[in-house]
C-alpha cells in the first residue's frame, strides 16, 4: 500500500478450524514498524469478525516501512489462531503535468485519465479496482514508455523532463495586465484572433501552463484551470509564490494534443493487459517488491527490464508525431 491510502483486508481461518469450530470474540489486530513500535492505535481500525473470516483496515501509515501485523483469534473450543502478514508500505507519488516542467512526469492527470477510460473506452473493471497512487505509476510507467520514441522536432526546452512540447508547440508571450491576483491575470492575447480563432472557445486553455519567465513570481510554473473569453483572465490551479505584476512576463503553453495524452492512457492500460491477464505489468518506479492493490497484485521493481513494448493503438496515435526515418551521414 501507500503512504495516503487505506487498505481494507479480509482473512479466513477456514483452514485453520475444527469441524463444528468458529471463531470468537475479541480477535486481535496488531501492527509494529520495522522498529518493533506497536503502531495499532492510530493504523488498525474497523476490526470485524464474521467466522470464519476477519476483516479490518489499515490506515494512516506514517512513514513507509515494513509493517508486521498479528491477528490472533480465539475459538469456541478455546483454542487460539495466529497469522502474520507482512505490509509493505510506499512513499505515494503526484502526477506533475506541467507543459514543458523540468520535473514533470506525465501528461494527463488523473480526473482526464479517469473521463478517458470511463466515457470513451467504457467500464474497465481492472483500472477501478486501482488506487489513486496505482493509477498514478501506471500513468508515470506509461509516459516513460512512449517517451522513447523518436520524435520529429526537438524538446522546447532542454531541461524539460518529458519529450512534448517540441519546438513547434503553440505559446504566446506576454506581461501579466489588471485585473491581477496570486492565482489569476489578464492578457487579451489568450482570445486574440491573431493567435487562432480557437483560442476564444471558453477554457480553451484549460490543461494548459503558465511559465512566469521576469519579475516578481520569476520561476513559477502552474497549470491552467479554466480562462475566461469575455475578461481574458486565466485562473491557475495553484497560487504562485507572489501576486504577479504589470511588469510580470509569461510564456503560456498551449494544451498538449489529446491523441497524445489518449496515447498514455492506453498504453496504462496496455500495461494492465500485461503479465498475466490482468495482474499489473513490473515497473521501474515504485522502488518495491510487490502489493496488493483490490484485487490486483500489483508488482514493482527498481531494475526490471521493460519488454512489453508500446500498445499498438498507442502507436496509431502517436504516429503523426514520430519520425520516420533517420538521415545517416557517411565520413
């Protein structure tokens, strides 16, 4: 599990009990760090009986570690059932989806990845199953893998961590206009017809970022939550570091093309689809073994090989966008 999950379990003593046996009241639900601290006060709650099973919930882990939880049960026939389960429990990791970010690491965010799989593909019983933070790696592993293609154009930026934009990406640039606050500024450019009629669409820059690029808040990168085409303000997702000024310059990106962001989602579910038929495909990410997430065991790995290849579907979305041939220079 994750640090900023909870994980409900159920075990059955069905093995473990006699003919005509059950379990009794009260079972026991411990867990102790790697240290050996008891943790059970603030991390087991919701301890229920129902012979022959146990359920309860592990919540609010503190820190990652290896946790030993005890269950000890007594019986009617007075007698005493143990088991011991190890829990493995990770650090959770954000989605950062800055265009053109120098530590981004995907291009879609979790409620477009979700409106993606639900409304267009239809239920996909696997990815529900999920948590958010195994919806995440996946999404991470899947921007990795379809990152290694190579691309017609270059990055925009060179440090920028993921491989869109390139350098024809759509921008304007501009200084930050009144109506100015630590999360919103005008600019008449963002619905300019000079710019492309498209742009004066309500939220049309709605996934798109902002880069402050002089004065005061040099440095911020946020993301764009809505803009409005009758004011010319955008609104951000985040406040940055310091109300912007008259004097405030910006880069604005564009939004990325949804073929590419469907690309990742389908490639994450592509990742699903591999290594046994539903069980999640090993990852570099997570830094970890393996765990459960649902009713998917869900395996990661810090040097695991990636062998599966990219979703042909993937493939199809991306194709504008891959270079076809190689010029070769001879001596």
């Amino acid at each position: 599990m994750f640090t900023d999950e909870d994980l409900k379990k159920e075990y059955s003593f069905t093995s473990d009990l006699d003919t005509g046996d059950a379990l009794a009241t009260p079972c026991s639900v411990t867990i102790l760090n790697s240290n050996g601290v008891d943790k059970s006060a603030t991390m087991i709650a919701s301890v229920t009986v129902n012979s022959p099973t146990i359920s309860f919930i592990v919540q609010d882990p503190p820190v990652a570690d290896t946790y030993e939880i005890k269950i000890a049960c007594p019986t009617d026939n007075a007698r005493t059932h143990v088991k011991k389960v190890v829990c493995d429990v990770y650090n959770s990791t954000d989605l950062v989806t800055y265009i053109a970010g120098p530590t981004s690491n995907s291009y879609v965010t979790l409620k477009e990845s979700n409106d993606y799989v639900r409304e267009v593909r239809g239920h996909i019983s696997t990815w529900d199953t999920l948590s958010n933070a195994g919806k995440k790696y996946l999404l991470i592993e899947a921007a990795r893998d379809i990152d290694k293609f190579n691309f017609i154009g270059k990055k925009y930026y060179d440090n920028q961590a993921l491989e869109f934009p390139r350098d024809d990406h759509d921008n304007i640039t501009g200084n930050c206009a009144t109506p100015i606050t630590l999360s919103s500024f005008k600019n008449t450019s963002f619905t300019s017809d000079t710019y492309g009629a498209y742009r004066s669409n309500t939220d049309y820059w709605e996934y798109g970022t902002v880069h402050m690029t002089a004065a005061t808040a040099l440095g911020d990168i946020r993301n764009i939550s809505n803009s409005n085409i009758t004011t010319d303000v955008i609104t951000t997702t985040e406040d940055f570091s310091a109300t912007p000024t008259e004097n405030t310059t910006f880069i604005a990106f564009d939004p990325l093309d949804t073929k590419l962001k469907n690309a990742q989602v389908i490639q994450a579910l592509h990742i699903l689809d591999t290594d046994g038929g539903g069980a999640l495909q090993k990852y570099r990410s997570a830094g970890a073994k393996s765990v459960q997430i649902g009713d998917v065991e869900v395996a990661f790995s810090g040097t695991s090989t990636m062998s599966r290849g990219v979703s042909s579907k993937a493939k199809q979305l991306l194709s504008q966008f891959i270079e076809r041939y190689r010029r070769v220079q001879r001596a």
